[in-house]
C-alpha cells in the first residue's frame, strides 16, 4: 500500500487517486474494512 501520495500535480493527483480506488478495491476484496477506515482517514488528511 502507497501511503506517501504526491499533490504537486493535477495528473499526479489524478494518478494518486487512481491508486486510492484501486486500493479501496483491494482492500474491499479482501475484507479488510478497518484497513479502508485507515486508509481514507489518511486521505482525508493528506488532502
């Protein structure tokens, strides 16, 4: 999982999402759903 997510950008933030969805997706998959809490906090932070 890619926690350092780069801003600086708009295609690196579009890239930056793309990772976050397919993430989610993963993450979704695997049943994980306190890890996607983690991880959208994080999100929300970063942003």
């Amino acid at each position: 999982m890619r926690c350092r997510l780069s801003f600086e950008t708009v295609e690196s933030e579009n890239r930056a999402l793309t990772i976050f969805a397919s993430t989610l997706v993963s993450i979704w998959h695997m049943d994980k759903f306190h890890m996607t809490v983690e991880y959208i906090s994080l999100y929300c932070i970063i942003k």
